[in-house]
C-alpha cells in the first residue's frame, strides 16, 4: 500500500512538473505572483545600497552587510516564490555622491519604506512565507538602528 501511495504522489509531482506547475508556489513559474512587486523592491534596495557604497566608499564597511543582507533575502525570496531573482529597475535613485549624510538618509527612508512593506506582505502572505517576511522585517528594521 505504502508503494501504491509513494508512486501516486511521486507521479502527481512529475505531472505537474510536466505542466509547468510548480509544487511550492502552486502556481505557474510565468503567471504572476503576489510578491512580485516586493521582490523587485527588495532587489531595488539592494542596488541603492550598493550605488551608495560606489558613491560614499567610507561607508562601505557599514553598509556592505546592509546590502549583503538584502541581496540574500532577494534570494530566498525569489527561491520561495519559485522565481529566479529579477534584474532590478531601471527607476534605481542614485544617491548624492557629494553628501555621505544625505546618502545615508536616502538609505533610511528606503529601509523605512521596505520595512513598512515587509510587515504588510507578510500579514498578508501565505502562511509558508510568514517566517521568511518576518525575517525580512526585522532585519529591515534592525538595518534603521545601524543607519542612526
């Protein structure tokens, strides 16, 4: 019975393998996804830290774990959404090169915003990603006391 119910479920997986659905999100790899947007946003505030670190390279032992931390959670995001990572948008605001206080409260704004979003997209999600957005919202909000 046990080989019955193994093959069974073995076999649903490969069927819907076959068309093109995939077993964690449920839905098709091409068809959008409610995350989509934060994904994109995520990979956004991962750029904006590294445009930064270009423009202020004083920053850089401050703000690289920052970005890093971003890019990781683009990662598993994407990974959980059954999604490969996104190029980021091409809407990316360079910070003032000149001003290293004024990138550092474009950064604060930015994480304000991300964690804000966060919080919402996980009181919102499915249960299987609660964990992964609250994380992302912590460490956003954690990111706010490093950037005082």
């Amino acid at each position: 019975m046990v080989g019955v119910v193994g093959a069974g479920v073995v076999g649903g997986l490969a069927a819907g393998s076959l068309t093109g659905c995939d077993a964690v999100t449920g839905g098709r790899d091409d068809e959008p996804h409610a995350l989509d947007g934060f994904l994109a946003a995520t990979v956004a505030m991962g750029d904006l830290y590294t445009d930064t670190i270009t423009a202020q390279p004083a920053l850089a032992p401050t703000l690289t774990p920052l970005r890093d931390a971003h890019q990781a959670h683009a990662s598993a995001l994407a990974g959980a959404m059954g999604r490969e990572v996104p190029a980021a948008p091409a809407t990316t605001a360079a910070p003032d090169p000149s001003d290293p206080t004024a990138a550092r409260a474009a950064l604060t704004a930015a994480e304000s915003t991300g964690r804000d979003e966060a919080v919402t997209a996980c009181l919102a999600s499915a249960p299987r990603l609660a964990a992964l957005l609250g994380s992302i919202a912590a460490a956003r909000a954690s990111h706010l006391e490093v950037l005082k």
